[in-house]
C-alpha cells in the first residue's frame, strides 16, 4: 500500500496536467485578412507608377555633379540591399542639394525600405512641396505618400506639410499626368 500510495500523486499529478494542457488556449492567429506590408513590393509598385509616357510633360531639372555621384551610390548600394548605406548617400545628398525632390523622394523610397513609414511620408511631401506638380515624379511623390500611410505612418505634424487622406492622395497622385503643350 506504501508503493501504491507513492504512485498515486504521480498519477494525478500526470491527470492534471493533461486535464490543464487541454484547457489553455493557443495564441491567436495573426489576421489571415491583413497582408503584411511588403515594403519592397510597395517601393517597385511607386516606381512603375513614376515611369514617364511618351505623352505626358515630365520636367527634370538640372543636378548637382556631386550629388549626382551619391546618387549613383546610393543606387548600387540598394542593388545590394544595403538600405541603410544608401541612405546615408542620400543623406549625404541632402546636405548638398537640400530641396532636390529627386533626392527626398529616392530618400522617402528607402525610408520605406528601413521600415520608417512616418519619415518615407514626410520626405515625399518635401520632395512634393519641392517639385513640380505634374509628371512621372510628381506621381512617384504621392505614391510613396500613399503607401508609407497604408504602411502604418501616422500624418505628419509639421506645419509646412499637407494632412492629406488616403483619397486625396490618390486624387493628387491622378492629377499629376498632363499632357504636354503642343509645339508648333
């Protein structure tokens, strides 16, 4: 009886914790609903969206020889995925051409690509505020905007910038497209 009472609580003890097992509840599921934001995808999707039609006015202003050098960087260091040293080019970049909205928006792009959505929409809407409000790069601006928001950005404080919706960007994004004036 001795024996049999040693083994007893074992026995429970094994019982319950069965019993237990059976009750705890998993971790939930991430939302099968809610794809994850797949920056890279979203970074192709803002560049497709900025290439240039025969039939459209499309306005490049003139570039600084050095900024135009860490620019080339930058795109081979982001060919390597090396996102953060691309970004200091661009920073770089930055401090020599402060408002060139090439380079805030390639700077928003990788902002994007770093995971920083609230930094990818306020470089867009400086190279917005910066550039032209018509052609390939007006509508890469207003992409980018766009997809930092459905990224998780929340609109930015600043005093300078536009608090603009999903929509109105989208509209803003449209209006960008004007054809060029007739030559003659």
């Amino acid at each position: 009886m001795n024996r049999r009472a040693r083994s007893l609580p074992a026995s429970c003890l094994l019982a319950t914790l069965a019993f237990l097992a059976g009750c705890a509840t998993p971790a939930p599921a991430p939302d099968a609903d809610v794809p994850a934001f797949d920056a890279e995808a979203a970074v192709a999707a803002i560049r497709a969206t900025g290439k240039a039609s025969g039939g459209e006015l499309d306005v490049q202003p003139l570039r600084d020889p050095q900024v135009t050098d860490l620019m080339a960087e930058a795109d081979a260091l982001e060919a390597q995925r090396l996102y953060r040293a691309a970004a200091e080019r661009l920073d770089m970049a930055l401090e020599v051409a402060a408002d060139d909205p090439n380079v805030l928006q390639r700077r928003a792009e990788l902002a994007l690509l770093l995971d920083e959505p609230d930094r990818a929409e306020r470089f867009a809407l400086l190279a917005q505020a910066a550039g032209t409000e018509v052609g390939p790069l007006c509508r890469r601006h207003w992409e980018t905007a766009l997809q930092a928001r459905r990224a998780g950005s929340r609109p930015p404080e600043d005093a300078g910038l536009p608090r603009v919706s999903e929509e109105e960007m989208t509209r803003r994004r449209e209006a960008c497209t004007v054809a060029p004036p007739p030559r003659y």
